[in-house]
C-alpha cells in the first residue's frame, strides 16, 4: 500500500537554528498538508499546498515557517530560527482528493 | 471553529470486551469523519473513513457510525484484544480542508 515517507525521524537542534523536515508524499496525490502534535496535545493544523502554493495556513503557521515542493516529489518544511516551544511531532499528509488523506509517521523535533 | 471533544480521555478494560469510544463536534458542516490510531510515539494510522453522505463503516472488529444532525461519531471496537492499546483520534474536515482532530481516547486492554 502506497505511503507518505517522512525523514528524518528524529532530529534534535539548537534553538535558533533552521532546520527542514521532508516528506515524500503519494506519487499521483495533489494535496500536500503538514500538520503538529505537541507532546500530550492536539494535532493542529498548520499548512495545506495545492498546486504549487499555499491553499489555507493557521496562525501557527507563521514568518518563521515555509514550505515548498522543490522537485516534483519532496514536500518540505522549514522552520527558519526554531524556538523551544517548536519542539513537537511534525505530521505530514498527503490527498489524492481534498478531504482523504494519507498521514506518514512523523517527524519528531526537539529544540534545546 | 470547530471543536472536536473525544470522550473519555482514558479507558482501560479487560480483554475480550466490548467498548465505545465517543467524538463530538460542533460544527455539522463536515465532508467526513476519519478515525485514527496512534502508537505512543509513532504516526497516525487511518482506521475508518465516514463520509457525510454515510452513517456507518466498519472494518473487521472495528464498526464507526456518525450523526452529523447530532454532532457525534462513535468507535465501536468488539471483542477487544491487548494489541488494541492505543490512543485512538477523532478528525473532522469540513470547509476549507482542514482537518480538526480530538484530544485522543487513551486506551489500554488488560491481558
């Protein structure tokens, strides 16, 4: 069965630091989302991407984030000068229609 | 917005028993219902996909139903096993394509 890959899985960085996380999603999806989990809370929304540019974001989702869609097949994330409280389970999810997706494992990030 | 409410937020039972694990949501607006799974540390595992237009699937021991006109969906799981100890969520997507998820129903089935 077709899956969303996530690397890496674990990263661990200092704060201020820019970090990327990657995601390979489905190859014949069209909707690219990312999404958090901060330890003990809620997943949240952060960012859908349809065609080639941001559909809907939340106010997570600020300055210091960005995503981009730089070959073909990656879907990345990059926080440009993390913070403590960026520490969390980073999801990403791919959609071959809007509203069915497909979650890969997760990207877990800690910021000391 | 909407808001997603999993009741309780921990169960634990012992095995081979039958259980319900209940999502309420606020806005009845919603495209579909999808229920997850998460291991303690890993990703989410999609179980069951509810669509607006349907009031039940089911899948194997694993049998969800959804009322949009109430609000609330239910997880059904029969005959429970220790292998079924988990956090099981609760998401919603309606306008705009987001999904809302619930807080998690935290279970644990005793040998």
């Amino acid at each position: 069965e077709p899956e969303v890959t996530q690397t890496p899985s674990h990263q661990v960085t200092q704060m201020g630091q820019e970090v990327i996380l990657r995601c390979v999603p489905i190859s014949n999806h069209l909707y690219f989302y990312w999404y958090r989990q901060i330890l003990g809370q809620k997943v949240e929304f952060l960012v859908s991407f349809y065609n080639n540019e941001i559909s809907e974001k939340s106010e997570i989702f600020d300055d210091q984030f960005s995503v981009e869609r730089p070959d073909g097949s990656n879907f990345t994330l990059k926080i440009r000068s993390t913070k403590l409280e960026d520490s969390a389970m980073y999801f990403c999810a791919s959609g071959g229609e809007a509203n069915v997706l497909t979650f890969g494992a997760g990207s877990r990030l800690t910021v000391l | 917005k909407q808001e997603v409410t999993q009741i309780p937020a921990a169960l634990s039972v012992p095995e081979g028993e039958n259980l319900v694990l209940n999502c309420s949501f606020t806005d009845s607006a919603i495209y579909n219902l999808q229920w997850f799974r998460q291991d303690p540390g890993k990703g989410l595992t999609s179980l069951l996909l509810i669509q607006s237009s349907q009031r039940e699937q089911t899948s194997g021991r694993l049998n969800a139903s959804l009322d949009k006109s109430s609000g609330r969906s239910t997880l059904y799981i029969a005959a429970s096993q220790p292998g079924d100890s988990a956090t099981y969520l609760c998401a919603v997507i309606g306008t705009g394509n987001q999904f809302y998820f619930g807080t998690g129903t935290s279970l644990t089935v005793i040998p």
